[in-house]
C-alpha cells in the first residue's frame, strides 16, 4: 500500500484548474463565518481558477460559485491538493 503525505498549501500556492480539498482557515471565527456564507468551508472542495496579479484577488470555483478572494484571505485558506 502506498500512502502520499499530505502536502498543505495555502489557497494561493495553487496552480490555475488546481483541484484541492479546505482543511482549515486561519484567521478566526469572523473570517470563517464569512466564508460559510460564500460556500466555502471546511472539508469543501474548490478549484483554483486565476491569480490575477502578484498579490491580486484569487479566483475560485466553489461548487456551482465562482469567488473572487483576496490575496490576503486566499492566503489563510490552508489546502490539500487533489
């Protein structure tokens, strides 16, 4: 049997048409609550669309939504590439 580690990113280290899985999101509870409202929670699967410049927005696709997140909340969005 052979078992990957699991390698943690932050939402804005993903390449474009990325898939990966949420594993935590940093910055509290305010932050957090935010995102659940947009779809975007733990556990959730997401695709990494864009990056538009160095330290733009990111672009995701959450489910059937497509958000547009600052780099700096994009960067408290600890991922597992899929």
């Amino acid at each position: 049997m052979n078992i990957k580690p699991m390698k943690k990113n932050s939402l804005v280290q993903l390449r474009a048409d990325e898939k990966a899985r949420i594993l935590e999101i940093l910055g509290g509870s305010n932050l957090e609550s935010k995102l659940l409202s947009m779809g975007v929670y733990k556990g959730k699967q997401v695709t990494k669309l864009r990056h538009i410049g160095l330290k733009g927005p990111v672009v995701i696709k959450s489910g059937r939504s497509i958000l547009a997140l600052g780099h700096s909340v994009a960067e408290k969005i600890i991922v597992e590439k899929e």
